[in-house]
C-alpha cells in the first residue's frame, strides 16, 4: 500500500532540524514505490525582500543539495518573505495548501508545533487547520508537530510536550551532514543550532525513549 508523506516547514532547515531523521527512516524503511515523501517550503530569500543575488544562489543551491540527499519525490516552495508572515497571509497560504495536499493526498502529516515563537511558525500552522477535517481529507491519517531547536524549546506558555519517539539512531549522522548544508544558519556551541547542540538534544529524547538518539513529536491527530 502505497504510503504519502508531507513535510511543511516554514523556512528551509525546518525540516532537517524537526524531522530529519524520520524522514531517513521513512525512506530507509520503505520502498521507493511505497514510500512517497514531499517537502513543502513556505518562505525564501529573494532579491525582491531585500536579500543580495548570492544569498539567493546560495539558498537556492543548498535547497537543492537537500532535496537531492533525502531524495524528496516532490518539492513545493511558496517563497514568501521570511519573518514576514502574518494572519493576512492566510487566506493565500490556504490556497496554495490545497493545491498541494489535494495534489499529494499525504497519509502523514508533519508540521510546525502550534505554539513556536516565531510568527512565521504559528501562521503556517493556523492556515493549516482547515486540513485537519477529516471529513473532507480522509487520506489525512496522522498529523505530528515537529520539535525545532531554538524555536520549540522556547515557549513559556503551552509548552511542546513530546509523546512520539522515532529512534534515529542509525540515521543521527547523516542528519547531521544534512544539515551542515544550511551553514549559514548553524553556529558554535553554545548557539542553539550548532551541530553539537542537536545531537544533544536528539541522544536526550533518546535517553527518554531507551534508545541512543531519537526525534520527538506532538500527535495532533491519528486515525486507525
């Protein structure tokens, strides 16, 4: 039976930071026939948001690489301006959300924690509750919001509280090669988004779980 999976981020190295690992694992697991995985991007660099050519190539360039690693069978990028998005963005975001998952029709669902700082987070996950209805996206089976180093951890009010474990442990390392693509959005320890900061996080969720390294996510919704 064939298996649909869509990955929202809301800037790209959200979906290496979130969900990394499991969608290693899916494809590692899975069959290439069984297994389709996408990535939908929400925001991007333009020359026209202020950004210099060689931002953009150099975005564009390490968005490639990535796709190119975890081998995404499709790739959506809405490129709106980053840290820019607000609730009038909503309706525009809806509509290019339903192009894209009546498009994809994805059995999993992983998207933003609800409650994350950045503005951009949070909007995505409110255009993204009309997809929630199951009565009108029956292939919708389990949506989970992804834990994001230095975004998720940083809420003082409904904070995420993680009740799925993926262990990653075969699969640590080369999330960690993924992400070193995005350089210019990692920095040293103790910067929160350093390679050594998030495999601590990923061996901690995995002291949680018995296992060496693992991902950890908020079940929003399965159905069985």
């Amino acid at each position: 039976m064939t298996k649909n999976i869509l990955i929202v981020s809301p800037h790209p190295d959200d979906e290496t930071l979130g969900a990394g690992g499991i969608i290693i694992k899916h494809k590692e697991e899975g069959t290439s026939d069984a297994t389709r995985i996408y990535w939908c991007n929400i925001t991007n660099v333009k020359v026209e948001y202020g950004f210099s050519e060689e931002d953009v190539k150099r975005r564009n360039e390490e968005i490639k690489q990535v796709i190119s690693m975890y081998g995404f069978n499709g790739f959506f990028n809405f490129e709106l301006k980053p840290s820019s998005l607000t609730d009038n963005e909503i309706p525009i975001l809806i509509e290019n959300f339903s192009k894209v998952i009546n498009k994809v029709k994805p059995n999993i669902l992983y998207i933003p924690f609800f409650n994350d700082p950045h503005s951009d987070h949070r909007v995505v996950f409110k255009a993204l509750y009309p997809f929630f209805k199951s009565f009108r996206y029956p292939f919708i089976k389990k949506i989970l919001m992804m834990e994001i180093i230095s975004e998720t951890d940083n809420q003082f009010t409904n904070p995420f509280k993680p009740n799925v474990f993926v262990d990653i442990s075969d699969y640590i390392e080369k999330k960690l090669q993924i992400i070193s693509i995005y350089k210019s959005e990692l920095g040293i320890h103790p910067f929160p988004r350093s390679l050594e900061n998030i495999k601590n996080l990923a061996a901690y969720r995995g002291s949680q779980c018995n296992c060496k390294y693992a991902e950890s996510f908020m079940l929003l919704k399965e159905i069985w």
